[in-house]
C-alpha cells in the first residue's frame, strides 16, 4: 500500500485514527454597497446586520471558509482556494456552506467523522457572544453533526491592526476526526 492510500486509508502504519486539521482566513471589510464593496455579513450562515461588512467573490463567509480548510487539511487535500477558486463563475455568490458540506463528504467518503471542531472569530464587531448557541446550531446542521461537537468564540483585536481597525475579519477552525 502506498504512503497515501495509508494515509487516505486511516491507521496505516500503526496509528492511532485520528487526525487534525487548521483553517485560517481573513476578509477585508467595507462598507456596505453601494458606498462600498462589503457584501452582507454572514457567520457560519448567520445573518449579523451592519453598516459594513466582507468582500469576497462568493458570500465571503470568513468563518464557514475556515472551517473547510480545518475539514480539507485533516484529510491531506488542497485548500478551499484550489478547490473553489474565486475566478471561477460558479462561485460567485456562492452559499459557503456549499464549501463546507462539499468538504464534509470528502471526509466521510475517506471514513472519517467529525469529534469536535472549535472555532474562533476575531472582529471588532459584531459580538458574537450573545449568539454562540445560535452560531453552534447553524455549524452542526452545515456539518451534520450534533450541536455538542461544535465550540465557537468570539474575540475582538483590542483595536489596533486592520481587524481591531474594523478593517479586516478573521476566523480560525481546528478539527479533529476519527477513523469511523
Ligand atoms: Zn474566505
């Protein structure tokens, strides 16, 4: 068996079946059309209302866009990036939870599930702590998993750089999978 069928394959080698994956990413924040570029602000699918909000070919959900580069880099595929490139029309306004559930039957095709993912948003606004259960909720439906294996913070950048600046939105996603 070679080294990748191993690895797509699970315990090759011994190992123990379990495997971790990161996703970061960053959006640039402008005003909302049609001051600005910035499209409707959506996290994990959830709506925030606001005056600004991210740029992007496809619904720049910044979180949902972590969370499939945690889901692809567990399994040893190309980023969200290679898969969805933001030149091709398709995407275009695109659902992100698309991505996401794209991802997901990656993961399951090469029998992994999902433990627990744990994600953080950074951003100046909004606040995301009022609506973690809502935000938790929405993640485990896209993902398909139970709400328990889902954890979201929120974090502001104290106001300095681009991201406390309001400037920039930023998420990062770690996964963990077992070999089902
Ligand atoms: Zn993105």
């Amino acid at each position: 068996m070679s080294e990748s069928a191993k690895w797509k394959g699970g315990r090759g080698a011994g190992g123990p079946g379990l495997r971790v994956g990161h996703g970061y990413d960053l959006h640039r924040m402008e005003p909302a059309a049609p001051a600005g570029a910035g499209r409707a602000l959506r996290l994990g699918g959830v709506c925030f209302p606001g005056d600004s909000g991210p740029v992007g070919h496809s619904d720049a959900d910044v979180l949902l866009h972590a969370i499939t580069d945690a889901l692809l880099g567990a399994i040893g595929l190309p980023d969200i990036g290679q898969m969805f490139p933001d030149t091709d029309p398709r995407w275009r306004d695109a659902d992100s939870a698309l991505f996401v559930r794209e991802a997901m039957a990656r993961v399951r095709e090469a029998g992994w599930e999902v433990l627990n993912l744990d994600a953080t948003v950074v951003a100046q606004h909004p606040k995301i702590g009022p609506r973690k259960a809502e935000l938790r909720a929405a993640l485990a439906r896209i993902l398909g998993v139970d709400d328990a294996r889902i954890n979201v913070k929120g974090k502001t950048h104290e106001g300095v750089d681009a991201v406390g600046e309001g400037r920039a939105i930023e998420a990062h996603a770690v996964v963990l999978l077992a070999h089902a």
